[in-house]
C-alpha cells in the first residue's frame, strides 16, 4: 500500500518513495527553551507524532532526528534583537543553562502526558557548535559568505531559487519576514550565520570560531545537526507553517550551498492554531499551555483527540468550548470501547477472523496514508466500534492497532474500567430511561425524578424533548 505527503515543495500530494527502501529519515524543528511550549506549538508536535507512527504503521523503520535550540535565536527572524534564551534568564534571573535545562524538561512532560514519542535523536544546538562552524567553512570556501562589521553573513544572491519552497516573489519575502533595515547586508534578506561579539555585547553565550568569539545563528544548527545524523539526503523535514518564509528558506539555502545538491526529498509543515484574535503566540506573554488546560479541568489526550478531529494541514479554532465538545466525544468514545471490552470472554479468542480484520486494518491504513487524513481515520474507527460484523475480541484487536498511531490510550486492562471514572454501562442507562419514560407516560413524576437523579449522581444529564428522551456525559 502507497503512503501519501503533501509536499509544501511541489505544492502537490505526492507518493511517498524513501531514499533508502524501508526507512525514513525525519528530522522535525524543535523547541527554543527559553519558555513553556503554548498548545499551538504543541499542535505542530502531534502532527508530527503521528506521521511518525503511521509510517511505523505501515512498516517503515524510522529515524526520528529533533533539535533543542538553546542558543541563537534572536526575537526577530530577521537578525534583530536579543538571543530568546538570554531574555528568558532575565526574565527568570537565572542563568541560560538553568534555563535551558527547565524548559527542555518541561517541554519533555508535555510530551509524555500528550503521548508524544520521544525521538530517536534529540540534538541540542549547544552540543554541537563545532559542527555549524565547519559548515560554515564550507560555505565560505564555496563564495556563499561575507563579513560584515565582524558578522558572518550568507549571501541569498550567490543561491539560485532561493524562494522556491515559500514559493513567493523576493519582494513578498522580504515584506512578510519582519525584515528590518540592517546595514552591514547586502541584500535585506541575507542571513547570520556567525555572529561575534561586534553585536550584541552583553551575549552570555560564546565561543571561539575562526572569526571571532560569538554565537551561530539560529538557521544553521538545523542544517548541521540534521545532516550529521540522518545524512546528506533526508526523507522528510518537518515544522510549522511560520517555518517556511524564513527559516526553512534559509536552511535549504546553506544545506543545498554546502552539499551541492539537493537536500529534502517532502517537506511537511502543519498550520497553526488559532484563538478568536488570530494565531497564539509567545511575544506577546498571552498563551496556553498544557498546565493551563489541566487547570480547566481537562486532560491532555482531550486536547491530543481534539486536534485528531482536524487535518494537519488546516488551521484549527479553539476555544475552551469547542475542546469541551471534543472532552465529551473522547469519553464517549473510551465508554464505547469499555463496554467492548467488559463483553469480551475468554472463549471468544478462537472466533478471530483475519480476513474481516485485515479489511479494516486496510480501510484505516489508507485513511492515513493519505496525507494523515485523521478525522477519517476516526471515522473508521467508529465503524469498527458500531459494525456487527465483527466478534468484541476482533474489536478489541482492531482497536489496538489504530492506538498505534491515534495514541489515546483507548485500550485499558479490563479490571480497570468498571472501577475507572470514565466508565458508563449503556444497557443500564437506557433501562433506567426506559423506566423514567414509562413513569413520566403514567405520570408519576416522583419515580420520574428519582431516576433522573440516580442518572445524574452516574454523571449522566438527560436531555428532553417532546416524545423523546436523550443522555450525555457530564
């Protein structure tokens, strides 16, 4: 079975051919740690844990390669202002490297409560500044370099199409990339590589280089770092929309400078999460965390299902009330699966049929395999779950399979969840309805009442309307 990428290069859906047969090479942008990944940044996170794991679906053997900035990137993509890590121990009135270490760790845990996988590789700018000097030794042996007032500069003119993967006009580029006059560039759009103490003074962070004691550049850690561990031809490179303009644009421009040839084979970038006032963002101090929907109650796998229901590749509204709207599809959901599996009996093992399971392992496999498309992905899901043509058991087993990659612990042991909070026994729920329905015909609203609020206390609200009664999960 084919596996399906956009690819934010050719603009197109394209089958996906690895450069080595059965494995892939991933290299994914990760987080600067100089403050709290917010939920929008999170988003492009399972994003790419799931790509990971529907191509482990479909038996690729992946390399996951992630970077951890923690030097280099300025407030402005653009070249201007201070290191993001030096503002945060300011901010904190703690070292960088303490800082450093916080975020990372913190960023980890929302991983681990979103059932993120951590990759293979995780690389962090600091380890590995030997590396990004001798890549731009090679670009300056290649012409691709100039020195400005003590500053390594890449030349975008010495690089041919150089705004082929935003696919926009140099002018376009250089009016949505916040570009600020700089006067030691040549062209507006030229990038640092190296940066020396002639700028920015007070920088905590340096080393020695062959043009003087600084810092690298943000662009240049993701080229070095991605080429030493996955190679000078990489399958898939992923990242966020906010990627492409400036970041991603420069990265293909000194990789493929340095290399010779081409670099990225798909390149994969998920959209952002918006608020009601537009995208949510760090600058302006106003964003959500993991810690801060867990505040309002809900769990972490509410917000992973949530952002499931949207293709990766659309932008995606939230609001507390359209999460709480996917907390209660989720339970629902998990209340389906229990009922499953409390039906389940030791003798139903022997009625496993591998033809019927095969047909919706297929049906699945190609809802992902087509471009991640997760919301049908769930639909199949659902089929499974409501379909008579399989035993609980296959159920179980199908469901199992699809966790792989949906990762919303759908599955619990089967003694838990009589026990378990979530748990609702639907034969009883609609018996006692049954019984209120026929209470409210003979009028007896005492019966009537006493049977709402033994439903309530099951955290069950009835919902009536005229000649029916329905229920939801509180």
């Amino acid at each position: 079975m084919d596996f399906y990428i956009y690819n934010t290069m050719s603009r197109n859906k394209e089958k996906f051919i690895p450069v080595k047969k059965g494995r892939v090479g991933m290299y994914t942008c990760g987080p600067t740690v100089y403050n709290y990944a917010h939920i929008g940044n999170l988003r492009t996170y399972i994003f790419e844990d799931v790509l990971k794991k529907s191509l482990d679906y479909f038996g690729y053997n992946v390399k996951h390669v992630m970077n951890i900035t923690d030097v280099g990137h300025l407030e402005s993509d653009a070249d201007t202002g201070e290191d993001k890590m030096g503002l945060g121990a300011k901010r904190e009135n703690k070292t960088v490297w303490e800082i450093a270490k916080f975020y990372e760790d913190a960023f980890f845990e929302d991983c681990r409560k979103l059932n993120i996988k951590r990759p293979d590789v995780v690389c962090r700018a600091t380890d590995h500044i030997n590396d990004m000097i001798n890549m731009i030794k090679i670009l300056e042996k290649k012409g691709y370099t100039y020195i400005s007032d003590g500053n390594v500069y890449y030349s975008i003119d010495k690089f041919n199409n150089y705004n082929k993967l935003a696919n926009l006009s140099m002018e376009e580029l250089e009016a949505g990339s916040r570009v600020q006059v700089d006067k030691n560039k040549k062209n507006p759009l030229d990038f640092v590589l190296w940066f020396t103490k002639s700028k920015f003074k007070n920088q905590i962070m340096q080393w020695d280089s062959p043009w003087g004691r600084g810092f690298p550049g943000w662009h240049i850690e993701c080229s070095s770092m991605s080429i030493k561990y996955l190679g000078d031809n990489i399958d898939i490179h992923c990242g966020g929309v906010d990627h492409i303009p400036v970041h991603h644009t420069n990265e293909i421009a000194q990789s493929e400078g340095a290399l010779g040839h081409k670099w990225v084979n798909y390149w994969m970038h998920g959209e952002f999460l918006v608020l009601d006032g537009g995208k949510m963002s760090k600058s302006n101090g106003d964003f959500l965390t993991v810690d801060s929907i867990e505040k309002h109650g809900f769990s972490p796998l509410d917000y992973r299902y949530f952002c499931l229901q949207s293709r990766y590749r659309k932008q995606l509204l939230f609001s507390f009330n359209a999460l709480k709207d996917a907390e209660i599809s989720y339970k629902k959901l998990k209340d389906k699966i229990a009922n499953i599996i409390l039906q389940i009996k030791d003798t139903d093992k022997s009625e496993i049929d591998e033809k019927v399971m095969s047909y919706y392992k297929e049906k699945f496999a190609n809802q992902i395999g087509d471009d991640l498309n997760m919301p049908n992905a769930l639909t199949v899901l659902q089929e499974v779950i409501k379909t008579d043509k399989l035993s609980n058991i296959e159920k179980k087993n199908l469901i199992e399979s699809f966790d792989s990659v949906l990762s919303l612990d759908l599955i619990d042991s089967k003694n838990n969840y009589e026990n378990s909070k979530g748990y609702k026994d639907y034969n009883k729920i609609n018996k006692f309805i049954q019984e209120r329905n026929e209470a409210r015909l003979n009028k007896n609203w005492d019966k009537a009442d006493e049977i709402r609020n033994k439903l309530n206390s099951m955290g069950i609200e009835l919902i009536d309307s005229k000649g029916n009664t329905t229920w939801k999960i509180k």
